[in-house]
C-alpha cells in the first residue's frame, strides 16, 4: 500500500497522488447523476436494488441492534458481537422471505 510521502502538505497534492494512484490500477470511478440533472441514465433495476439495501441495512443494523454500541474488551470479541449482530439479522431477513414478507421490514418479522 502507498502512503503519502512527508512532503506532502496540501489537499491538492493529496488528491493528484490518490488520482496517480487509481490511474495505475486501472480503476475508474463513476458518478451517478441525479433525475433532475442533464445527462441524465437510468441505472439497471438491480444495480438500483443493491444500491439500496447497501444503503439501507447498516442504518437498520445500527437502529435495532445498536451496532456502534459495542463494550467488547478484545478484538475477538468485537468480531463475535458484530458477528452475532449480523447473524440475527440474516436470520430476521429469512423469516420475512418464508412467510412472504419485505426482507427490509426486520422490526416486524417476528410479529
């Protein structure tokens, strides 16, 4: 991994490094565009779909199982909370899609 070298001081010369640095791994970086602006693309339902529950599921797991509220004493043990946490939420998510349900609604799934 590259780091910045010490010189270093302004954002500007931060950015161009970052920049010099996805040029060479090949990677290219997309802005989608809002429905009001020009050039304006739909985007495939799909992609919609998984932008979405990316978008979603950590406020949700932040929401019903307090995630950023961890007391674990060691690493070990933030994994096996965070671990847990994720663990019952999936399970939540497989109740909704049994009984034909939202997989987003998890505050009801029990009910």
């Amino acid at each position: 991994m590259k780091t910045f070298p010490p010189n270093f001081c302004s954002k500007s010369a931060k950015l161009a490094f970052i920049l010099s640095v996805f040029e060479t791994a090949n990677i290219h970086l997309e802005v989608l565009t809002r429905s009001n602006q020009k050039d304006y693309q739909s985007q495939y339902y799909l992609f919609r779909k998984l932008r979405k529950r990316v978008e979603t599921l950590p406020s949700q797991l932040d929401d019903r199982f307090m995630l950023l509220r961890n007391y674990a004493k060691d690493v070990a043990g933030i994994f096996i909370r965070i671990l847990a946490k994720i663990t019952s939420i999936t399970a939540l998510q497989y109740i909704n899609k049994v009984n034909n349900r939202p997989i987003g609604q998890i505050k009801h799934a029990l009910c």
